[in-house]
C-alpha cells in the first residue's frame, strides 16, 4: 500500500491515494488525498513538477532557492517564521531562544501490521502499512519522525510525530500537534463540528470557512461537552448521498484542538492535536515525545460514505473488536434514573427480579454504593461498599445478582476525591491543584493527580477489591468534573514542567484502564463523563462503549446521535429507555417512541419498572425480544440517514447482504390531513431482492429504491394497514427483510 517514485510517496488502498513529496527545501509538501489512482505516473511528476512557486508577494524560503516559499506549498508539517505565516505545528523553545525550525528529509522506513498496545490509544489491525519519514533540523540538533498508517480497507490516513532530542541542551515543547492536512481552492466550503453543552452534547454545528483561523478545542483535561475533536470539511451543496467530504479526529482524551485555517489563496489548512494552551513538555537530551494519533478521513459520495468510513475505522481499528461479538454486549439495566441514591441490598434485589424476568442482562448499580454516600458530596476515593445498604455484604449481593443468570455492573468515579476522605487527609498532596488557599471545586468534589503512578496504584488496588469481591462484569467509568489550577506536586518534586500536566493526567487515566483490562480482560467498561463529556476515540480504545448524555429524553436523542454517528460507530452509542415524563426534561413522551428511538445501538433500560403497567411490560419484553434477535444489526449494521431536519428524522441500518433492515422515522409533530400518501426511497436496498416489511406486505426492492416505502405516520383520518396515528413525538420502526 505504500509506493515511493522518486521524490514522491503513495499510500493507497481500493478506496483512497495519499500522495505527498519532498519539496525541493527538504520539507515534506502534501499532493493530493482523494478518490484512489491508479499509480504515480511519471508525466504526472513531470507536470506537478512544473507549475510551481506563483505566489506573488511573499518571502522566499532562501536566496539560493530563487522563488520557492513555503507560503504557497501544501505542507506535510508546516513550520512558523522561514516564509510560511500560517499557523504552524510545531513550536519549540530553548531557554529564551524561539526555534525557528527547518526539518530536512533524512530516510524512511515500512512497517507492516499495527499491534493493540494498551500503553497508549492507538489505531491497529493486521491490514495496516505504516510509512516513517525521518527528518532532521540540524542546527537544531532535533530530529521528527512523521508516521503516515494506511489500512486496507478504510479510506482514512493516520498521522503522528515522534519528536527527539539529539542535542545536548534541553528543550521546551510548546506545540507539537499530531497531523495537518492542506487543501487548495476550498472558497466554497463549510465546517461542522459537534458542539453542545451538558445535557446537549454533539449536535451538529455548520459554519462557513472564511479567511483566517476557525478552531474547537477544550482545556478541561477531556475532551469535554462543548466541543468533539471530531471535525468535518465538505462543500456547501454536499447530500447525504453526493459531495466531497474531508473529516479529522483524533485519538485522545484530553486537551485537544481542532481546526481550520483558510489562506489568502483559498487554501484550507486542517489541524488535529494536543491544545498547545496550557502545554510545555520538556525535552532533555536523548528524550523523545509522541503524540497522539490524528485520523484523516475522505468521502466521495456525501455524508453517508463518510459514517461508513469512520464506523468501519472505529470498530475495527479503534475498538477492541473482541466487543463486536454481541453476546458480549448485555442488555444492561441501570439503577440511576429509577432510584438514585435511594436503594438498599432488598430495593435492588427486587428490582432485580423484575429485570430478569422482562430480560434484561445485566444490573448495574451506579452512584450511591459505597460508604456514605447518600447524595453527590462525598466518598470518592473511598471505594468500599456501604454496609447499611449491603448488611449482608456485597459479594452476598453480587452471589445473589450472578445467581439469577444476570451479570453484573457497578459505578465507579476513580479520577475523583471528595474532601471528606481520609485518603486525602493522609496524602494531601495527591489532589491536582495548586497550593493555592482558594481551589476550584466542581460537584463537590477535587481531581486526583493521575500524573502521579503511586496515585493510580492507590486506585486501581481499591478497585480491584471490589472487582474480585463481585466477580464484576461490567464497569460504568465515570468522570464528573474537569480540572482547574492545574499543578501536580509530583511533578514539581520531579523536576517536571506543570505544562505536562494535562498529558500526564490523561496518561494516567490510560494507565489505569490498562491495568483493569490486563487483569480483567472481559470486564466491559462502559466510559461516561457526566454523560458526554469524554466521548473520543482515546475513550473508545478501552471502552466499546460510551453514554453519550445525562439527557435521556428519546427526542433529545435524536440531535445527539445524528451528530455523533458522524464521527462514532452506533456500537459505540449506550441508548437507555428511561421514564416520561423524562428526568431531565419533563417532557412525556411513547414508550413505543423511547423504544424506537432507543434500540440503535447499545441498548439498556434506566426507569422504574413497578411503575410499569402491564402493557408497558409487555412492551418490553417484545422489543427485548427483537432486540436480541437483530442486537448485530441495531449495533454494527449500516447507518443511513435517510432525511434530517428539525421536524423529520428517518434513518435506517441494514445488514451486510441487505437482507435485513429496520426504517426508524420520526415526526415531531402531526399534521393533520398534510398528504393522504407519502412514500420514503430506501436507495440502500438491494433491486434484486424481494422485502416483506413488518411481516406483511411484500414489495420489491427495486420498487422501494425508485418509489418508496409507504411513510406509516400520515394522518389522513382513516387508520391504514400499518399506521399508528397517536400524537406528536412520534417514532415508528418499520423492519424489511428479504422475503425469498
Ligand atoms: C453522571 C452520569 O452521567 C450519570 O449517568 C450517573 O452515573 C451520575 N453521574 C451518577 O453520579
């Protein structure tokens, strides 16, 4: 998959081509990502060889170099202050001298496969190539490393850099992001990005590319609600189903910034990385860092192409694919919206009952297990079970949950420390935060310093106790507040730069999971940051799957999956049914419409279940049913959106061989007497075949691609075959299969 011509390097696949060059300064310049072609010819060389170096009005790289200038090149790398004036990579500062870098081609090297190494989040797979290019600036004594991986099957390119330091003074890392991509002549183009807030999280944002710098980016020690690393580049006419589209993510969990900055050319300079705010890494002789992993993505044919490419990058190279068998991947029941604090070992056994019987999988106990804590104020970093609510113990309780045929979950907070414990009265210092006499507090709680090994050890020694005790299945990691005044005492007492903080911290939350995975390899982690504050790709690496938000209302759900689906597979998406009026909203809504909106995905139940009526049981039992059945194609199967606006959703998944398909269409309000007949073209069928849609009409599959399926929700009076006219917020499922 990787071809060098002369001074020209191809990385391709079926789908894609990544062609870059060395420039004739010896930096890395970019040719082209796109469509794949068919090899690098030699006039083609010859031609893009040609034609260069046009820029009028711009400083010249050297005097022995006539008119090249970095200014107008598509670099690979690009370096501040030797003729380009964009935003740079890189920045790097020894003692008060500014480096003004100018890394030189040295080598290169292949390397075939890509292992899963739990030391840090990565992409992996066997059908990988990695192409490494070393450079050097030599009178800089540092020399970078610019890692490219192609996989075969996926029209992505991952990039990252190694940095080292040859020299023999010590140097300050001040930027060193993980990978740029530049296009030219993109005037007419528009960024998305997935912004939001608490309770609102990744909903699809789009604006304009104008000139200058356009970023996202978070300082909150994770990825955080507000903004994802994920970002997107398409043209302004762009479909679901035509345009070309160019996306970015990241492989990481903390600080982060992701960008776009557009020249006077009409050149777009995409950027992923480490947010360079807040950052310093100190670099003495012989030292080397890494960075994260940044993720380029190339799509054809619209928005639907594209989710096909980041799913498909995300579940095989992302996630460990291990989590794809789904009987691994329990029906889960949660004990946060149905009882909150408010629970004893008799409350849960109860409830217990009654999940297996609707069947459930899986009984997790969320917050409010351990000692003393009855409300959101105390015991983090205490994590032994509350005898009061477990008089006859945990690992009694755990024996009773296991021998009723469910698994087995529980909440755990493991970053965090509430003033009250004793483990903060005993190690002071392990809080993150400076000395100050005044701190940050967030929930009532303080971060603990991951940055600091004997920290972690700490908190993986007390979990693991409680892990071995209950014979735990199922973790649910959650992470409820973001750091402040960041300052680590160990650091400090090591010598270190408080800039590596936020690296270090998040390395440790890396470390951590790394040892609960090594020692308990089919323990699922579910990963959770006060809902959605931490859903990235660094998070998916240990954990298939995350809650994407506190807000469980099935309408709100809607905006939070159409935008995380852009950049996340819907394996990935935890999708709780939970009560109406809804906890978060008050807003009441169909079980039939949490249920249909709810089975994409993960999916688990969060409610109080004798408030249910008969009905509504029976209910439950049938989806589960379903869901059991198709749990492979409501998780991995393809993910179209068929329309989206504010008051129409409809979506599909089908399975690989298009045998198999469920249509989710969702009306936000009804319209009376609108259209007696609305018909729905589900394109992704096969024309070939013949469909039965919900076990009683059959239709072929090239009428339902040229015509369309009837739309049940269409209120005309009369109550057709498979219409249920109710009220507003209205989801239906309808399920297609091959009728042969
Ligand atoms: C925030 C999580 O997102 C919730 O699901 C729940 O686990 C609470 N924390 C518990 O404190």
């Amino acid at each position: 998959m990787i071809e060098k011509k002369d001074n020209f390097f191809h990385l391709y696949n079926k789908k894609i081509s990544y062609i870059f060059e060395i420039l004739e300064n010896g930096h890395l310049g970019q040719v082209y990502f796109g469509k794949r072609v068919s090899k690098l010819w030699e006039y083609d060389i010859c031609y893009l060889k040609k034609y260069k170096n046009k820029a009028a009005g711009t400083v010249k790289y050297s005097k022995d170099m006539g008119n090249f200038t970095l200014a107008d090149q598509l670099q690979e790398y690009p370096v501040y202050g030797t003729s380009d004036f964009g935003m740079s990579a890189i920045d790097v500062r020894c003692e008060s001298e500014i480096y003004y870098l100018d890394f030189q081609y040295q080598d290169y090297k292949v390397k075939r496969y890509k292992k899963r190494n739990l030391d840090f989040p990565t992409s992996y797979g066997n059908n990988a190539e990695t192409l490494s290019i070393e450079l050097l600036d030599v009178e800089r004594n540092l020399k970078l490393w610019q890692n490219f991986t192609i996989f075969d099957d996926t029209a992505a390119i991952v990039k990252s850099i190694k940095l080292e330091n040859v020299g023999e003074k010590k140097v300050n890392v001040n930027k060193c992001l993980s990978g740029v991509l530049e296009l030219r002549n993109m005037p007419n183009h528009e960024l998305v990005t997935l912004d939001g807030a608490w309770l609102r999280e990744r909903h699809i944002n789009i604006r304009p590319i104008k000139h200058g710098l356009t970023t996202v980016s978070s300082l909150k020690g994770a990825s955080g609600h507000q903004h994802n690393p994920f970002i997107m580049i398409k043209e302004k006419d762009t479909t679901l189903e035509t345009g070309e589209i160019y996306a970015a993510n990241l492989i990481y969990s903390g600080n982060f910034i992701s960008g776009v900055e557009m020249d006077e050319w009409d050149k777009a300079r995409i950027f992923v990385g480490i947010n360079p705010e807040y950052f310093e890494w100190g670099l003495s002789p012989k030292e080397t860092f890494s960075t994260p992993e940044a993720v380029f993505f190339y799509s054809e044919n619209g928005i639907n192409s594209l989710m096909d490419e980041t799913s498909l990058f995300v579940n095989e190279h992302v996630i460990d694919k291990k989590w794809q068998d789904v009987t691994k991947r329990p029906i889960v029941f949660n004990s946060w919206e149905t009882m909150y604090f408010d629970f004893d070992e008799k409350k849960l056994l109860d409830a217990a009952k009654e999940v297996k019987k609707l069947g459930m999988e899986c009984f997790v106990i969320d917050d409010g297990w351990f000692e003393n804590r009855n409300d959101d104020r105390n015991s983090l970093g205490n994590w032994k079970y509350d005898i009061n609510k477990f008089p006859n113990g945990l690992k009694s309780f755990s024996k009773k949950i296991h021998d009723m045929n469910l698994k087995l979950g529980i909440w755990f907070e493991p970053e965090m420390v509430s003033p009250n414990v004793e483990l903060l009265k005993k190690h002071p210092e392990w809080l993150l935060g400076h000395p100050y006499s005044r701190k940050a507090i967030g929930r009532g709680q303080y971060v603990l310093d991951f940055s600091n090994p004997m920290v972690i050890e700490e908190i993986y020694n007390q979990i693991k106790k409680i892990i071995i005790m209950t014979n735990l299945d199922y973790i649910k990691w959650d992470m409820n507040r973001n750091i402040t005044e960041a300052y680590s005492a160990y650091l400090h007492d090591n010598d270190r730069s408080q800039g590596e903080v936020f690296h270090r911290y998040i390395c440790g939350v890396y470390t951590l999971y790394k040892k609960i995975i090594s020692d308990f390899p089919d323990i699922l982690i579910e990963g959770c940051a006060g809902g959605g504050g931490r859903y990235d790709l660094g998070i998916l690496f240990y954990s298939p799957q995350i809650w994407p938000s506190d807000n469980s209302d099935a309408t709100e759900r809607l905006d939070i999956l159409t935008g995380t689906v852009l950049g996340y597979p819907l394996s990935s998406f935890s999708s709780h049914i939970t009560a109406s009026p809804n906890h978060q909203t008050n807003r009441r809504t169909m079980l039939s419409t949490r249920h249909n909106i709810g089975i994409f995905g993960a999916l688990g139940y969060e409610l109080d279940l004798n408030k249910l009526s008969t009905q509504e049981k029976k209910e439950i039992k049938d989806v589960i049913s379903f869901y059991k059945k198709n749990q492979e194609l409501m998780m991995y199967g393809r993910f179209i959106k068929l329309t989206t606006n504010d008051d129409v959703y409809n979506w599909a998944v089908v399975n690989k061989d298009k045998s198999e398909a469920v249509v989710m269409i969702f009306n936000r309000k009804i319209k009376p007497n609108s259209t007696p007949k609305s018909y729905l073209k589900l394109h992704f069928l096969d024309e070939g075949k013949k469909y039965i849609i919900n076990d009683t009409d059959i239709v072929s599959g090239e009428f339902l691609k040229k015509y369309g399926m009837e739309n049940p929700i269409v209120f005309n009076g009369i109550n057709q075959q498979y219409s249920v006219v109710t009220e507003d917020l209205q989801a239906i499922c309808v399920k297609i299969r091959e009728y042969k």
